[in-house]
C-alpha cells in the first residue's frame, strides 16, 4: 500500500520545545528575582519539569482543562495556593519569555520542504489546538499542514490507537497509507505502530538504541526524505475528502 501523508508530532520533533522551555522558564524566574529560592537553574528546572508532567498528565487524562492545566503548573512549582487570576498572571509571564525563545530546530523547514512533493503532511498532537495553531504560524511553518490534529479536539491522547485512527480518518485515509513521526518512542512511535500506522522514531539523543520490531529509527529530520523514497515508497498525494 503506498504512504500517502506524514503525521508529524511538533514539540522536539519539529520545534526545539525542551530548549525553547528552558530558555524561558530561567528568564521568567530570575525575572521574577526567585530562581536562587528554588535552588538555582538545574534544581528549579527539575521542579518544573516535574510540574509540568503531573499538571499534563491531569490534562491529558480529561481531569483538568488546558487553562487549568497551567493554573496547576504554577501552583505545584511555586508550592503556593495561587487564585484563578494570580496563578494566569505568574504563568502569563513566564509565557512571555518562553515564547520569545521559540525556534525550530535547524532540520525541520528543509524536511517539511523536501517532502511536500512527495506526501501530504499534517500535525498530530497531544497539546491544545490553539496553542499549536499559534505555534505553528509563529514559526512560519502552518502552511506546510493541510491540518492540525490535538487531544482536546480528538478527544484522545496518543498513544491511544483512536488518536492516530481519528487523524488518518480525518485525511481519507486508511493507517496504511500514513507515517507518523515524532520524538517518543513509547507515545509517537509504538502508539503510531500499534495503531496500523508506519512508525518512525526520531532520536535526537543519538542512543543509538535498537528500536523495537515495527519501528523505525532516525538520528535526524535530514534522513526523512530518503527514507521515504528508497525504503518505504510514496504515493502521488490523494485529494482531502
């Protein structure tokens, strides 16, 4: 069955979210005159990396709203209990500064060009569409996508089969004819290849772990192409139906 259309996933596969994240956490915190409080750069990281997870594993599971979400960042990092309105103006600011520091990773635009020839392309995410919806326009990259798929409109996260049989259903295609690629290993690539779908890993890290039968394995955007022409084969793009 020839591959008709690439699912990307976006954050740390196309745009540089962990760096971009870092950047603007550190700026809003010594903004903010309390990074030495919460013990300097590579403890408070580590505190709102770990905020960051549990507050979006809530979101994720459909016990918080995306809003909310944030709320909860801002409580569990500051370990205060912030009002509705305190903790959107803390999270606002830090937004601010991450949002300036956003950036693509050097691989990302010459791949999305090199293979809008050959497939179509379109976004699957488990962060909000709006967000990545604004994302993608920022970072000059939306008109690549002939859609954006998320979790909060989905109504499924990945690695959940219906999130990737919902997106290729949405294309008019079947998970046959689709190659999802993102940066997890568990959540992009064994969810994608669980679902019916070609999988393909994107290890940035360089482990150079042997990935699981069924799954493909890139150190980088730059091997994409090649790998859909001479490994799996392309089809010419089918009609959105």
């Amino acid at each position: 069955m020839p591959l008709r259309a690439v699912l990307w996933d976006l954050d740390d596969t196309l745009f540089d979210y962990t760096g971009s994240d870092r950047a603007g956490v550190l700026r809003h915190l010594r903004t903010e005159g309390i990074l030495d409080a919460y013990g300097g750069e590579e403890v408070a990281l580590e505190r709102w990396r770990t905020a960051m997870e549990t507050e979006f594993a809530r979101f994720l599971a459909g016990e918080v709203g995306f809003l909310d979400h944030r709320r909860g960042r801002a409580r569990t990092f500051l370990g205060t209990p912030l009002s509705d309105t305190e903790a959107d103006a803390w999270f606002g600011r830090y937004i601010a500064h991450y949002e300036a520091s956003w950036t693509l990773f050097p691989d990302s635009a010459p791949a999305l060009a090199a293979l809008a020839p050959l497939v179509r392309q379109a976004v699957l995410s488990n962060a909000s569409t709006a967000n990545q919806e604004r994302k993608l326009a920022v970072l000059g990259i939306r008109t690549r996508f002939e859609a954006v798929f998320c979790a909060d409109e989905l109504g499924h996260a990945k690695p959940a089969e219906e999130a990737f049989k919902r997106a290729c259903k949405a294309l008019g295609l079947t998970p046959g004819e689709v190659l999802h690629i993102g940066d997890k290993l568990d959540i992009d690539a064994l969810g994608a290849r669980d679902a019916g779908l070609t999988a393909v890993w994107l290890d940035r890290a360089g482990t150079g772990e042997e990935p699981p039968e069924g799954v493909r394995r890139i150190a980088s955007l730059a091997e994409l192409p090649e790998l859909l022409r001479g490994v799996i084969g392309f089809g010419a793009p089918s009609t959105i139906r």
